[in-house]
C-alpha cells in the first residue's frame, strides 16, 4: 500500500447554524468515521484514529464495485441501522471484532452502509486543495451507488434539513463552506456541527451492582493534568443484557480498592471501583451546573484510549 493514511479534517460544535449561500448541510450520521485507500491494486479502511479496520468491513474493500478510479482516497461514514435509523451501537458489532472467524456470521446479521461525503486523492493527484464544490462534483462523477456504498446528499435549506433531523429523532447536521479545502489533520469553523443530542467518550471508573449484575457504570474524563474526574453514571441505552453481563465479569477482573476519581462520585457507596481502562460512547442532553451529564444513555463499548478522554476533547 502507497497510501499513508492521514488524520481526517474534521468539524467544530455550533449552537448556531450558518446563513448564506456559501453553506452546504449534511445529515450527520451516527457510525464511524472511516477512510478508504485504494492504490490500484489494494485497499485499507482506516478511521479517524488512525486505527485499521479493513478485516471488519470486507464489502468494502472491492472498491472498483462503487469507485470508478486508479487509485483513490475517499472519506466518509460507516452506519448500520435499526428500526430504519443510524445505530451506533449496532455498527459497533462490526466494528468490535478482532477475529476474522466471526466476520462471515456478523456481516450477515449488521449489514452496513459507506456513506461517502469527500474525496482526498483521486488517480494519482491530491486533490484536498480543490474547493469543496469541485470535489463533490468530482464524487458523482466516480462514485457510483451500490448497497453498501452511498454518497451523501447536500442541502442548501440548512434550517429545514435540521427540522427534519429533530422530527426524527437523528444525531444532527454538519454545515460545510462550499469553498473550503480539506485541511487534513485540521479543525476549524469551515465545518460546522450541530448536534440533536451531544455525545462524548467516556473512561469507565467503577460500577454499581443490582443482583450481582452490573446495572450501570461510573464515568469519568481527564483534565489537562492527567486526573479523573468523576461526571455521572449512566445504567441505561444500547447495552443487552448479555453486554450486562460481559461487563460483570471485566469488572470484576479489573477491580481495585483505591477509587480512581479525583472527586467523590455520588454513588460512591454502592460502588465497586475498577482500573479506568474501559471507554464507553454516551449521548447526554447537557451539562450540569456541577460539571456533571443530565440524562446519559450508553451507546457502546469502543476501542478508543482511555487517556484521550479529555475535558477538552469533548
């Protein structure tokens, strides 16, 4: 493979949405993000950290079956759904898996969607220095449908795209400068993100027992100077019960005696502390006065590290 893989740019929050024609929105969807790169004979999916995942999506790695290109490098979103909408959860059975015996069974049971939103490279020349607008059209020139691979539509009505997001109950929008390059490795308000419900990635630092069952897991973010601050517990979401009683046995494999929070959590005397070293995706509505999450859900289990789960990087 000829291709490095590179960090994706990628938007800022806003609590307001853009105005004027210069604006594109997209349907933020809640999956992974994933490159693809192809170099002509073969392919690699990357995500955002770096991390490779070609083995758990092989659908994918025939790239000619919905890319008309020499070599490529195309960014976008992995999703899977249920009840007909974005899943984190149910994407993340794909995206767990560490052993290629399991991929055959699970790929029939979550089947996914790439959906597509930008191009980096296209046969041979970087493209990331083409406005926004060239490399979406550039996109329905090579980019060609199949079930598993999708490009994302644009919109210009901005407001009315997010008033659909909020009928149905879906993560939010992203709001793009048509005339913005792609700054790799970059972040910056020519991507805009706007979310129906906010989301981080949490480190796991106790947990609390019902029956002898875990029933809900005590989280935590690090500050700037590499200690765990307790900001709530979360007991309901995505998580089966067979996923309870998983988490039952980690913890107790990982149990400790001394609490790994800087601050006292509230649940402090019901609570087994283990070794922070399981993350989980929340979705919460906002934040507390008192620095805490009113209403987290868990959405899944990840494999992202604990100590990048940071006051700053939410």
């Amino acid at each position: 493979m000829k291709l490095k893989p590179v960090v994706p740019f990628e938007p800022i929050s806003t609590d307001r949405l853009p105005e004027g024609k210069e604006w594109i929105a997209q349907l933020k969807w809640d999956g992974v993000r994933m490159l693809v790169y192809y170099d002509g004979q073969e392919t690699r999916l990357v995500n955002r950290k770096l991390n490779e995942r070609t083995m758990q999506y092989p659908e994918l790695t025939d790239v000619p079956s919905y890319c008309r290109a020499e070599s490529v490098i195309l960014d976008g979103e992995i999703i899977a759904l249920e009840d007909g909408k974005p899943s984190f959860h149910q994407v993340m059975r794909r995206d767990g898996l560490r052993t290629s015996g399991r991929i055959p069974l699970v790929r029939q049971q979550v089947p996914i969607v790439y959906m597509i939103f930008d191009v980096l490279f296209y046969n041979g020349e970087w493209v990331t220095s083409r406005p926004l607008a060239e490399r979406q059209q550039l996109l329905e020139k090579i980019v060609h449908p199949t079930p598993y691979a999708q490009l994302v539509p644009s919109y210009s009505e901005i407001s009315g795209l997010f008033d659909v997001v909020k009928q149905h109950q879906l993560e939010g929008i992203v709001c793009k400068d048509i005339g913005s390059v792609y700054a790799m490795n970059g972040k910056d308000k020519r991507w805009l993100k706007k979310k129906l419900f906010q989301d981080l990635v949490a480190v796991v630092g106790g947990v609390t027992h019902r029956a002898g069952t875990v029933n809900a897991l005590l989280l935590g973010l690090y500050d700037e100077e590499g200690r765990l601050w307790y900001i709530g517990h979360a007991g309901t979401g995505k998580l089966t019960q067979q996923d309870w009683r998983s988490v039952t046995e980690r913890a107790r494999e990982l149990a400790v005696t001394e609490r790994p929070f800087a601050n006292q959590p509230e649940r402090s005397k019901d609570a087994v502390w283990i070794k922070p070293v399981l993350t989980v995706k929340i979705h919460f509505m906002e934040w507390t006065h008192n620095r805490t999450l009113r209403q987290p859900s868990i959405q899944s289990f990840v494999d992202i590290a604990p100590q990048d789960c940071t006051f700053t990087s939410v």
